[in-house]
C-alpha cells in the first residue's frame, strides 16, 4: 500500500526503528524493494534522483507509484535530491508523496529561502519534505562534491533552519558520504547527539552505503529515522548483470530476474539492521 513518508516516518521514532529509502533507477529495481519489503514484513521507501527520473520520466515514476499500492506493506515514494524548483514542481505534477528540497550546495539563507518555498508548494498538496543543511562530500548521480567542500550540519543553524522552513525531516551531514569511495565509518555521534537534541523532526542519514552494521544501530539509537542507500544496490544490480551476460545467448528475462533478486537480498539485509523488519503490522 502507498503510504505517507510522515507516517512512515512517526511510526520509526515512536518505535525505535529507521525507515529504508532505496534508490531504484528501473522495473527490477522497484520490484526488488518491495519483494524485501513484504518478505521481511517491513515499511520502506522506494526513491529516484533526478538522473533516474530524467532517464525514466513520468512512465518510471508511475511504475513506482503502482508497485508500491500493490505492496501488502506500507511503502513511500520519494523524490531523492530535487535541487531546483523546476524539478521539484515537476515530481509533485507526477504524483510523488515525498520530496527532498536539496538547497545543500547554497549558502544558508539561500538555503532557508529554497527549502522554505519548495515545502509551502508541496505541503499544499500534501506531501512530506526532506530539507539537507551542511555540505555531502561524495558522488550521487550528477552531483560531485569533493571531500575539500563537504560541511558538517551545525546543530544550532538546525533548530532555526527547521523552525524556518517547515520541513518533516532533516538530512544531517556528521561524517557520511554519498558512494562506496573512502572511509564511511568516520561518523561524529557526537554531534548527531547534539543535533537530536536541538530539533524535533525525524533525522535522516544520506550514504547509508558501506556504513557498518554498528554505527548504523548507533545512529538509530541517537535518532537517525531514515537511511538512504543507493551505491550497494547499483553494485548489486551491476555484478547480477555482467555475470548472466556469460551466458550466451543470454536470456533477458533470466538475467532481468537475477538482478531483482541481488538488489532485493542487499536490501532485506539492510531491512534487518534498520530494525524494521516486522514492524509492518501496526501500519496496515
Ligand atoms: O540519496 C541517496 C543516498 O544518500 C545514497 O548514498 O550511494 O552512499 O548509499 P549511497
Ligand atoms: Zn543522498
């Protein structure tokens, strides 16, 4: 069943489990989050950047939407990383339930200003906003940032960014990185704990990738209520495919299913250390 973010979201905190967001870019990708989903009994979120929507357009987005009302668990689907207006209004016209307003990379009165208008637009449809403060370091799509202009999120700049701007949920920088380069287990918990302190809408950990099965137990415990992943599933996706591309002549509809399967294993793993699995119940 399609779900709130909100709810997905409200149901995590109050139940000390994080929601999994993962990036799909096609059909196997999609399907691979729901099959982990309902087999681990789980809520989940099924996400696509900018690059994904470009390439898939409204039909990619649609697909998503009706896996996930096909779901016989609750399920979100997000638009990951909007980081212009143009975008953002176009993935509200296409029927997204949640968006993240990306105004990261702008400094942070720009940033408030951004985020501020693009959650007036999508609560008037009523969908769920995800603002960023601090600066990612790492690769996602299109978007490279060196390590050199990453920033970390200043837990005082979040409370009044919060109060500001309106968002349901906040992307904190305390270390992490998009992709598998570098080392992603440098987390500062420390300040994840003072940044929980200082706001009340539920964290959101971006690069969940390669983070280590402790600190991510870690993070939820200091309030983290949402993981993004991407780069494990496209590794995943990748290694499915080229190895059934032995096979000669390949059968497309074999090796389409392998790489369902590889993504949706890397996903239940991820279910289970998020601690949602079985946590469906309630929300159905
Ligand atoms: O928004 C998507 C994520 O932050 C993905 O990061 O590729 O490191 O898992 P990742
Ligand atoms: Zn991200």
């Amino acid at each position: 069943m399609l779900a709130a973010m909100t709810d997905l979201l409200a149901e995590a905190k109050a139940g000390g489990f994080a929601v999994g967001s993962f990036n799909v870019y096609n059909l196997e990708g999609a399907l691979a989050v729901v099959e982990a989903a309902e087999r681990t009994r789980s809520p989940a979120a099924i996400q696509l950047h900018s690059p994904a929507v470009k390439s898939g357009g409204p039909p990619l987005v649609a697909l998503c939407l009706a896996a996930a009302r096909g779901a016989n668990v609750p399920m979100a689907v997000h638009f990951d990383h909007g980081s212009s207006v143009g975008e953002i209004e176009e993935a509200l016209a296409i029927g997204f339930t949640s968006i993240m307003a990306d105004g990261s990379r702008l400094p942070y009165a720009e940033n408030v200003e951004f985020t501020k208008k693009m959650t007036t637009l999508a609560h008037s449809k009523k969908v769920a906003v995800e603002g960023e403060l601090g600066r990612l370091a790492g690769t996602e799509g299109d978007m490279v940032v060196p390590e050199s202009e990453g920033s970390m999120t200043d837990p005082d700049q979040a409370a009044s960014f919060v109060e500001q701007t309106g968002v349901d949920a906040l992307a904190v920088c305390i270390g992490n990185s998009h992709g598998r380069s570098g080392t992603k287990d440098r987390l500062d918990f420390g300040l994840l704990a003072r940044i929980r302190s200082a706001v009340v809408v539920p964290l959101v950990l971006h690069g969940a990738s390669g983070v280590s099965e402790p600190s991510i137990r870690r993070c939820i415990d200091l309030g983290v209520t949402k993981f993004n992943v991407n780069a494990e599933l496209r590794g995943a996706y990748v290694s499915a495919l080229s190895q059934g591309l032995h096979s000669q002549p390949p059968d497309l509809a074999e090796l389409m299913r392998s790489a369902t399967v590889a993504v949706r294993d890397v996903v239940s793993n991820k279910l289970r250390i998020f601690r949602s699995s079985g946590r469906a119940g309630g929300m159905v």
